[in-house]
C-alpha cells in the first residue's frame, strides 16, 4: 500500500496469514478458551502484582511550566474475546486510577475477532478516572466489520472514552501545551491523515501522538513529534526465537530517534493462547518534564 500525500509514508502493508495457519491458531484458541483459558489468563498475568506498571519519564524542554510532571497512562491490545471478558480489567483501572493521572490512553486492538468483543470492557473502561479525560485509538484487528464509527460513539457515550480517529485535543493554553493526536491504524484504515489529524496542533505545543503501529513511530519522528505512543507488537507476546517471527515486530521498548520518544507497550492481552512469556503485561507510565531537576510527582 503506498502512501498519499497527507499520510506522509505511514501506511503499512496489512499482515494476512493464509488459511492453513488461520485455522491452527483459531482451533488452538477455542481449544485453549474451552479449558479454562479466560480463568487462567486473569489470574495468571491481569490480577494484582501480575501484570507490570512501567514507569518511563520523556524529557520535553518546551513544556508550559504549569504542566510539569503531567502524566499519561497507557493501556494497550485487551483483545477482548475468548481471553479476556467483562471485569477482567478491574485490578488494571484500578492501578491506573491510584496513578492519578491526568490522561489515560488507550491504543488499539480492543478485540480479537468480532466488533461486539469491544462492549465487553465498556464496564470496566467507564471506571477509568483522569484529571483530563481518557482517549484511545483503534488498531488493525478493530476494523472488523467497518464499524469503528458505532463503537467510537458508544465508547463516549457509556464509558466517557474518545476515540481520536486521525483528530487531536490540546491541553493548556500558549505555548508548550500538549497536544493529543491520535491516528487511524496504518494498515486497516481507509485513510491515514496526519494532517487532518494534527488539527488542534499549534507551533510550540509538545506532540503526543497515539499510533498503534509502532513501525510508523521514525516518519512521526521524523515529522516533529514529541513522543510516540504504540502498541501492537506484543512484546511477541511468547518471546522465544521460533516464536517470534509469528508476532508482529517489536522494536524496543523505548526508541530515541530525531528528538523524539517512540513508546511501544507490551499490552494486556494475548491472542492464540492465554500466555506471556518474557513478555509481561504491562500498562506505561508517561511523566512528561521539563527536565533540569523540576518537581519529581
Ligand atoms: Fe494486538
Ligand atoms: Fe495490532
């Protein structure tokens, strides 16, 4: 797929495994669903001290004073379904409210095959509680069906959870506020419009920008954004050498690249089969500073 004049060379070419593999890893997750594969997945990597809560600080000199220390926290890839249901995200809201956090996010892959996986984590997304709101974008399995639109709306509606479909929001007045972007998926979506989406975006503001893929973290680098934050990869979810390459890349946790701070989160959830290893899950902790020793939260 080649890229247009406004997504600027995001676009990814979208990963399809053929029918073989398809139906092995379908049988597997029913087989592994049917034994008890939900139970064991909660209490093995999403119940309290389980999962990880990383802490990362991103240096952003040009940050308005008053908005030291502001602090974003990241949730990835739940993958509701056979995996993951209603309330099996209570310990994470829990720990991402007892952050106190000015902004949640949420970046992509709600589901793991159909639409109406997403309504599974309306209950526990709506416990959600910062300062400024929580915001999310989707990731490529959320375009099932095309009705990213109807999932958005009931998102905002029920769970006070915006969507940012290639649209952003500015926090603080003047210069060094930050400003949210958040893109459609670069392999799923119709459109990539980072210019359209950097709308609310003003000279001096630091850029956060929410893009599930991680592999379009360099060309947003490259584009003058502050920081990166993605998902997707999984860790490879099982990080074995043979399995990985069954996963889609991951390319660090943490990438310096042209000024910027490209984040890629583990995630939440697990597809094929309810395990992690060498990969936990893991919700990210973004303190944004101005650097020089300001107050530390
Ligand atoms: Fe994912
Ligand atoms: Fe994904």
């Amino acid at each position: 797929m080649s890229g247009d004049a406004t997504d600027l060379g995001l676009r990814q070419e979208p990963r399809r495994f053929g029918g073989g593999r398809l139906a092995f890893f379908g049988g597997l997750q029913r087989v592994s669903a049917a034994l008890g594969g939900r139970a064991f997945y909660r209490a093995a990597f999403l119940a309290p001290g389980r999962f990880r809560v990383r802490h990362e600080t991103v240096i952003t000199p040009g940050l308005a004073p008053e908005l030291e220390a502001f602090r974003i926290v990241q949730l990835s890839d739940p993958h509701a379904g056979p995996f993951l249901g209603r309330g099996d995200l209570s310990a994470v809201v829990e720990a991402c409210n007892a952050l106190d956090p000015d902004l949640v996010v949420l970046t992509g892959d709600l589901i793991t095959k159909r639409a109406e996986e997403s309504y599974l984590l309306l209950e526990d997304l709506a416990g959600l509680r910062a300062r400024r709101g929580s915001f999310g974008v989707f990731g490529n399995h959320d375009y099932r069906g095309r009705r990213e639109r109807e999932i958005a709306a009931r998102f905002e509606a029920e769970a006070g959870l915006r969507f940012l479909l290639d649209e952003s929001v500015r926090f603080g007045e003047g210069p060094g506020a930050v400003a949210l972007v958040g893109l459609e998926d670069l392999e799923e979506a119709k459109q990539v419009d980072l210019q359209r989406a950097r709308h609310a975006v003003r000279a001096g503001d630091v850029e956060v920008v929410l893009c599930h893929n991680p592999a379009g973290g360099p060309a947003l680098a490259a584009a003058g954004c502050a920081l990166v934050l993605s998902g997707h990869s999984h860790g490879h979810q099982i990080d074995l050498p043979l399995v990985r390459r069954l996963a889609p890349a991951h390319p660090g946790d943490r990438v310096e690249r042209d000024g910027a701070v490209l984040l890629t989160s583990r995630g939440l959830g697990a597809l094929g089969v309810p395990l992690r290893l060498r990969s936990p899950a893991e919700i990210v902790v973004v303190d944004l500073s101005r650097g020089g020793g300001e107050r530390a939260r």
